[in-house]
C-alpha cells in the first residue's frame, strides 16, 4: 500500500537555506548506504528546462526492496531543522522521471539511534513531494508529514535518508539534483578548488573517476596535531590488483608551480610506498604521466607526505588527472590507509633546494651543488640494479659502459640521467 501523503498544496514556499548537494561544485554530503544504483556525476539528460546542470545523479531503484532508500549525511550535524517542521522553510529537490506520480520521501534521523529494525527510534521528521510531470525537469518541495520520534532534538540531525516511490516493489529509474536543506557549517565556507582538493568535509573538488578498492568517509581514528579533521577518508586496496590505483579529475587544468607541491596526510599501520601520478587528458596511455613517491614509516600516526614535481611537468603539457597509489608493485594484501588533506601548497624548504640543485659530471664523478642525502641507484643497460647507495655531494660512477643513474631526492622527487662511462 502507498504511503498516505498530507500536501498542503497551498503552503506559502519559502527557499531552503542551503544547496546540500548539485553534483558539481557544491557536493556537502555523503552517501554512506544506498539500496539500488546511484550513478553520480553523469551528463544531464535533459538542460533545456528547469535544470539547465550539465552534470546530475541517475538512480536506479532496488526492485527487491520495499523501502528501497539511500542514506545521506552531511559532514557534520545540521544546524536546526525546526524551520522545517513549521513548515516556515522547505526542502526542494529537481527530479527527471519518466513514471507518473513519483513519489520523493526525505526522512531526518539521528544516526547515533536508527537500527534497520528499531523503527520509529531516532527518526525525527518525514518530508513527501509527488511529481507532477514525466520526462521533465521540475522542482520538487517536501512537506512535513510528520514526527515519529519527537525525542529527537531539532539540532541532533546528522543524517537523512532519501526515497523514490517507498512502500512498493517498483523497478524505476530517475535522475536528480540539486538537493536544498538544512544549513550547516560547509554551506557557508569558502571553497578553493584549485587549491584544496578533498578534506573528506566541505572542500571535496575532485572527481573521483575510477579505484579497484573501496573509498568511504569516516570519522578520523586518530585525532591529533598533525590531524585534527572530523573526517577522513579510508581506502582499503584491493587484494587482486599489482597497481591498485584511484584516479581522479580536477575541476580545471592544475597549474603547479616549481615552487609548489603537492601534500597529503596518510595514517598507516604499514611501511610502504605511496604514489601520486599526475596526467594529461590522454592518462598513461599517452606518455605524459609524471610519477613522485613517497613512503609512508607504517607509525600508526598520521604523516604529511609532500610531493614536488619541479622541472618533471613540461609547460606544454595541461594536468587534468592525478591517479593515487597505495602500496604499488604488490598484490595479494587488502591494506587499508587512511588519508586526508590532498591539497597544494608552498614547497617545504627541502624541496626548494631540490628545485636549485645543479649537477655537472666531471671524470665520471656527479657533482651536486647542495649537500642534501640523496639516494643514487645505478643500472645497466638490461635494468639490472649494479649499485644502490646514499650520497650528499658527489658520487663516482665505477661501472664501464651506457648506465642509468636514478636520483632520488627526501621529497620523492626523482632524476634520471643516461650516461656512457669509456
């Protein structure tokens, strides 16, 4: 039997404070459980009518469940939500479907309290539209229903669940948009997309395209100086891929001074390498694809990694990519990291005396113009390892023959040098 639904269709609408979610630049929530198939960020089908987006959501409703639902939270409690119960504001939402009288339930709960079968424990409040029109854009207001746990408070709202035709078995798909609610802290926060990529809180300005393990958003396992987020993000790899990998689009082409770099703070239990590959348009499929690692100590504490690219990226080449790597070169283990912070900033002072390093090879000898520790590995001609040694200011080359000397620097930026010993 369908959910009843109260429409007081003459309700004066006042505008939602905050937009929660668009699909493109402003994205302030979560989805932590979904029962059907949410397709995120695809191109919009329709943007000559109401939503003129480019980008939008498809669902795809679970026909198996009866209360087929997608669980949603922002990066932290709502601020108050009383306006919506009184009915003095509303929560609007764009819907695109094509079945007749689609109806849209939003319910506000306290997460700390919902069970799947404790109903109607920590459920606050329940917000119902209708569609009015098929194979269009419109603008959907969800009005009070009802309370069915008046306990909960209007400030302990720290999640919501969103419903396409509840209380039916239906095998329906829509698109939608554009989600306006309850205001909280994000909403009013400026973001820097170019310059902080994803905190896992209000500034989340990459698109993540594609990973072969799992990414979700929780809350940090260990907050301290070095990391005091409410959220982070935990990765955990996969156990089948050699290169695990998690690729993302920026939202515009990175400029990436030689005097910056890029940073990201990683909570590891393990010892490993940590890869950060940016790329142009074509991925590594075209050759313009510029590798930095870093290792993390495996301290069970959060480490800021720092990855400068100076003098790898050639002008000419536009970065729209980066593509993360936990763990490369092994398969076999699902290790789980912890990661935060992706953003750019200043190079560190190490880096910037990587960036003013000179070297000249005299007599078979490389001469460096800073006494940084680098860490030389030399090979030969087949990639057979023949030395592997760390120097400050110079190091001679033994070897007889055509050699590769591999320069790595403390910041993980590397050099590498082709050189004929006679």
């Amino acid at each position: 039997m369908r959910l009843f639904i109260l429409l007081l269709l003459t309700t004066t609408i006042v505008n939602a404070q905050g937009l929660l979610e668009d699909f493109e630049d402003n994205r302030f929530v979560n989805y932590n459980f979904v029962s059907g198939v949410l397709n995120d960020g695809v191109v919009n089908p329709d943007m000559s009518g109401t939503n003129t987006s480019s980008k939008c959501a498809e669902y795809i409703r679970n026909p198996s469940e009866q209360y087929d639902l997608l669980q949603i939270r922002p990066y932290d409690t709502f601020d108050n939500v009383a306006d919506y119960v009184s009915g003095s504001k509303v929560i609007t939402i764009d819907v695109w479907s094509s079945t007749p009288n689609t109806v849209v339930q939003i319910d506000f709960q306290n997460s700390s309290l919902v069970e799947p079968t404790n109903y109607p424990i920590g459920r606050h409040s329940r917000y119902v539209g209708v569609t009015t029109t098929t194979n269009s854009w419109e603008t959907i207001s969800l009005i009070y229903q009802e309370q069915p746990d008046a306990t909960v408070q209007d400030t302990e709202i720290d999640e919501f669940v969103l419903l396409f035709n509840p209380d039916s078995y239906d095998n329906i798909s829509l698109y939608f948009d554009n989600i306006n609610g309850p205001e909280y802290y994000c909403l009013t926060e400026t973001l820097y997309p170019m310059i902080e990529f994803d905190d896992f809180e209000c500034q989340r300005s990459i698109d993540y395209v594609y990973m072969d393990g799992s990414l979700e958003v929780i809350q940090n396992p260990d907050v301290n100086t070095t990391n005091n987020s409410i959220n982070v993000g935990k990765y955990t790899r996969s156990d089948w891929s050699i290169d695990d990998v998690i690729v993302f689009d920026f939202k515009q082409t990175l400029n990436l001074q030689d005097t910056e770099s890029i940073y990201v703070k990683v909570w590891s239990s393990v010892a490993k390498e940590i890869r950060l590959s940016l790329q142009d348009v074509n991925g590594s499929s075209g050759g313009n694809a510029f590798d930095v690692s870093r290792n993390h100590s495996g301290s069970g504490n959060w480490e800021v990694l720092e990855f400068n690219y100076a003098g790898l990226i050639p002008s000419n080449v536009d970065i729209t990519k980066g593509v993360l790597l936990f763990a490369p070169d092994e398969t076999g283990t699902a290790y789980e990291f912890y990661y935060d912070e992706l953003r750019k900033d200043i190079a560190n002072q190490a880096s910037l005396i990587e960036i003013k390093d000179e070297l000249k090879i005299k007599d078979n000898t490389i001469y460096f113009s800073t006494s940084q520790i680098k860490s030389i590995a030399l090979y030969d001609i087949n990639g057979k390892k023949i030395d592997n040694c760390k120097v400050t200011s110079e190091y001679t080359i033994k070897n007889k023959g055509l050699v590769l000397i591999n320069i790595l620097y403390p910041s993980g930026k590397n050099k590498v040098i082709k050189y004929t010993n006679l």
